[in-house]
C-alpha cells in the first residue's frame, strides 16, 4: 500500500494571528512570520499523522498491488469527502477506470469506504507486479458541511506553542503527550 498527496491543504487551519494571541507576540512584529508558518505547518502535519485525518481539504491517491478479498477498501485520512477514481493496471499495463455505478462510497463512517455495490465484484484481471490499483479521493474538513473541530485548533495551538519554547531543543516527552492527549479522543485507529 501506497499513499501519495496529490493536492495539499490550501489553507492552513490555524493563523498567524492566532499563534500570536496564544503566544501573547505582538501582532505587528513581522520578525517571527515565517518560523511561525513552519511551525504552523509542522504542527498540523504532526496532527494528520497522529490522528490519521486531514485537517483541510486535500486529494490523495492510494495505490495497492490488488483488489483486496473483502468488499470494501477503507481509505487513510478520515473525513472523506469523495472519490474521483478507481483505476487498476494490468499486466498489458493497459490503465481501466471501474465504474462508479459498481461501488458505492462511504462518506458516514470513519475511515470512509469504497464498498461494492450490490451483485457487484472487483475487477477480475492479471494485475501489473506493483500498484495495480489506483484510487484518487478527496479528504479532510472543509468540504461541504465539515469544520475541524475544536480541539484540532487547541491542539495546534499548544504544539505551536511548545515548538516556540523549545526552538533550539527537542520538545520533551511530557509536552508531546500532553498535545496527544488533547488529539486521543478524535483518533482514527486502522488495521
């Protein structure tokens, strides 16, 4: 399993301005702007991982060897949004889109799923040695009716605020936990 980043967050769920009031820095003082941004960014990065969900929206493609044996595929990167394609590879490396009347997408549970539809099965076919299938889905909060919760910006703000402490040494391990903690309940555990 293969998972790419196709199109990245194209804003960043917290700001510059709001780092600067947790941090209690002068609005006006432009000298921190860009080590604030890397933070900001690192921060929610650490936060996707941590918590297997995308913090705004984004598309990624997710390549496996083969369909697998059960009916559905679970997709990294909770909320999902939707599904752009399912293509598979075979061993004429001849590209073929599955359609999307053959399966349907759940955007309810978390991970979301591409499920079979009913009487519906995988593609039979001579797959290529390597990433044979290729899903591309849109993911995160952002999309329609999903605002990242809450405790997603607290939790940023506290990471931002321990990378500012610590800029020159390794966060300790009681910090971290402690931005942990605050991600623990909201956490996407996968097979």
């Amino acid at each position: 399993m293969a998972l790419k980043l196709i199109t990245p967050i194209s804003t960043e769920p917290i700001t510059r301005a709001q780092v600067k009031q947790h941090l209690r820095l002068d609005i006006n003082d432009n000298g921190e702007d860009n080590q604030i941004d890397t933070w900001i960014a690192a921060a929610r990065t650490y936060g996707e991982g941590y918590t297997n969900r995308a913090f705004g929206t984004q598309t990624w493609e997710l390549s496996l060897d083969n369909f697998p044996c059960r009916g559905y595929i679970e997709l990294p990167k909770a909320p999902l949004q939707g599904v752009a394609s399912v293509k598979y590879i075979d061993s004429t490396t001849t590209e073929n889109t599955m359609s999307d009347t053959d399966y349907i997408v759940d955007t309810r549970n978390e991970p979301g799923k591409i499920v079979l539809g009913y009487g519906k099965s995988w593609p039979s076919f001579t797959p290529a040695p390597v990433n044979a299938v290729i899903i591309r889905y849109i993911c995160g909060y952002g999309g329609v009716s999903s605002i990242i919760p809450k405790t997603f910006i607290h939790a940023m703000l506290v990471h931002v605020g321990y990378m500012y402490k610590y800029r020159d040494v390794e966060i300790p391990k009681a910090d971290m936990d402690s931005v942990n903690r605050i991600y623990y309940p909201d956490r996407i555990f996968t097979l």
